[in-house]
C-alpha cells in the first residue's frame, strides 16, 4: 500500500517537478549545446580506441579509423605497422587537455573537412611513463573516426607490410579463394580463436543425390547461384550462373558472392545459426543472417579495393550484383529464405565495407 501512494505522488508531482527544473536549468545556446553533445562524442570515441590500444586490439583500432584513410591502408599492412609506430598504450583511463574544433585539409587524401576535432590527452602507459599525445577526428555517419598522421609519401612504405603473419597454410588454389581464406585465417589468430576452411567448393552442373544439406536436383540447379550448407562446410554452386555473372556483371560480381557465402562460413565456425523462433531457441531469423554475411563480404571487399586487387570498376561490378539480389517485392522479412531488400544489402554491404568487424557485430571476445 505504502509503496502505490508513493508511486502515485510521484506521477503526480512529476509534471511540477520538469516545470521547476527548466526554470532553475535554463538550457545552454544551441551551438553551446551542440559543442558539449560533441565533445561528449568525441571522448568516447577516444575511450574506445584507448581500450583497443590496452587490449593490442588492432582490427578494432583500424575499424575505427576514417574509412577513407582506411582505402590508403590495407588491414594487413595496419596490423603489422602501427604496433612500430605507436606510443605505449595506456594502462588505465586517458586524461582530455583540450578538445578544439575547426575546418582542415587532411594531408592523406588532401580532403577538406568541416569541425575536425583535435584532441590533447595525457596518459600513463603500460610502462608507468606518462605520455602526452593529440589525435584529429572527423565524423563520418554520426561516429567520430581518428584520422593517422600520415602523408602520401608514407603510403608506399606502409603498403609495403602488408602480408600475413598467420601460420595457416590454405589448401586453395585460386588466388581470391587463397585470399579469402587467409585473411580470415589471420583475423581468428589475431583475435587467439581456431579457425578452419571451408572443407570444399564444388561446382554442380548435374544433380548430387547426397550432400551434408539433402540431395540436389534438377531444379535446385536451375535456381541455385551458390549456397554455404552448415553441415558439411562446403559452398555448392552453379557453374553457369557464375558464367553467366561474370560475362554480364563482372568478375568482382561473382567475387562477391564468394565472400558472402564465405561469410556463412565464419558464421557457422563462430557459433552463429538460424531458427525461425530467435526468441525462443536462440539464433538470428534467416534474413539477420543473410544481410551479416553481405556485411561480411563488405569487409574483405574492402581490403580487396585498399591492397589494389580491385578498383572502382570493380564497385560498380558489385553494386550491379546487389542491384539484382534483393527479395522480390512482398517477401516477408521472417520468411526463412528472406535475404532483405536491394537496399538493405547494400546498406550491409556497406556497413562492413565502412565499418569492418565492428559493423558488422563481429569482435574479438572478451579477456
């Protein structure tokens, strides 16, 4: 009893209660409101990479950088160069000096940005040193993205680190299978996970009576462009649609439809299935999974463009792809073989190519 008379009071004096606390806190100017709301953004973003540079999480690191700078610096080559080039990272929380904003060209790509926030922290190191640092961040989609102090001139060098350390040897021969292979192979070592390939990548012209997914018949052939069966680990696809795609698409076409069904593999070896009931047994609905698997393929489509495998028509080739991929109009979002509307899979797609591992929901486990 005691406690409803309270709640009602409560709900009673609440309406005063806001009426009095404008009064009292008048509410900053907009552009003052906007600074602190700003700064407040900027601090976390800076919280986070200091997290990542305590936990040598340098994919985490290189997620948040600006996705321009991104397309300067291959993954692979950051992984190996900035641990050669960064001060000591902190040992505990960061100390903000000051936080200025204004209008710069940033020197890696010579792009004027509006409101870059510069960054003056101090710090004390994993070595008990204290260190005294400044960071420039942009924002980019409502997330502030440190810019690295690089000048065109360092690229080349930079670049020339790229490769991977992984001791993986993969058992492909084709050169985009071999990298695809590889470079989640070197993603999983880093992040102290076990990894494993895909068992097979088989090309069906005539109709297999048995695979780890059921038979495949005639008219499964006809339908199929590729597809990943959870149960024996192999990408099945159709010959002729790959011809198909690639005569009037494009290589990098096809090439990204390799990388999503790759994606259903580290999906699969990273414990993430589809049920139709999520709320009950757990999992994704199907179209959850699909549209993380195009986020996924973004992700190593990215390295692809920044390591100059593929280029800007290679985009075009891709985006020609999405064009014809998404659900026919009408398709349920929970229907079991959803994969999302044209716009959703790009937005995916781009979302990891933007993002990477963080984008797509996709991070190193926790210590």
């Amino acid at each position: 009893m005691h406690r409803f008379r309270i709640l009602t009071l409560l709900r009673a004096f609440l309406p005063l209660l806001f009426v009095l606390g404008t009064l009292i806190a008048p509410a900053l100017p907009a552009s003052a409101a906007t600074q602190v709301q700003q700064e407040a953004q900027v601090t976390r973003s800076l919280v986070v990479m200091g997290r990542a540079e305590r936990e040598a999480d340098y994919h985490l690191l290189y997620d948040l950088m600006l996705p321009e700078a991104r397309m300067e610096i291959p993954r692979t080559a950051f992984i190996n160069w900035w641990p050669t080039v960064s001060p000591a990272a902190p040992a505990d929380v960061i100390s903000i000096q000051e936080i200025s904003f204004s209008d710069m060209t940033y020197a890696l790509t010579g792009t004027d940005f509006g409101n870059v926030a510069t960054v003056s922290f101090t710090y004390t190191d994993v070595n008990g040193e204290s260190v005294d640092r400044q960071v420039q961040l942009a924002e980019v989609g409502g997330v502030w993205r440190w810019m690295p102090d690089v000048t065109p001139d360092e690229v080349p060098g930079i670049r020339a680190q790229a490769g991977y350390t992984v001791q993986y040897t993969t058992a492909y021969s084709t050169e985009l299978y071999q990298q695809l292979d590889m470079f989640w192979a070197q993603i999983f070592s880093d992040w102290g996970l076990e990894y494993r390939s895909p068992v097979d990548m088989i090309g069906v012209r005539v109709p297999i009576d048995k695979t780890g997914c059921g038979p495949i018949t005639k008219q499964d052939i006809r339908e199929m462009f590729a597809y990943y069966c959870t149960r024996d680990e192999t990408i099945y696809y159709n010959p002729d649609a790959r011809d198909s795609v690639i005569e009037n698409i494009g290589q990098a076409a096809w090439d990204m439809v390799i990388a999503h069904e790759w994606g259903h593999h580290i999906q699969n070896i990273s414990g993430m299935y589809v049920t139709k009931s999520p709320e009950i047994f757990g999992g994704n609905y199907s179209i959850e999974h699909e549209l993380q698997a195009d986020c996924l393929s973004g992700i190593f489509i990215q390295e692809a463009v920044a390591s100059g495998h593929f280029d800007t028509r290679s985009l075009r080739e891709i985006s020609g792809m999405i064009d014809l991929a998404g659900d026919e109009v009408g398709t349920n979002w929970s229907d079991i073989t959803a994969h999302g509307t044209v716009d959703q899979r790009r937005q995916s797609f781009y979302t990891g190519f933007d993002d990477g591992l963080r984008g797509c929901y996709l991070q190193r486990p926790s210590k």
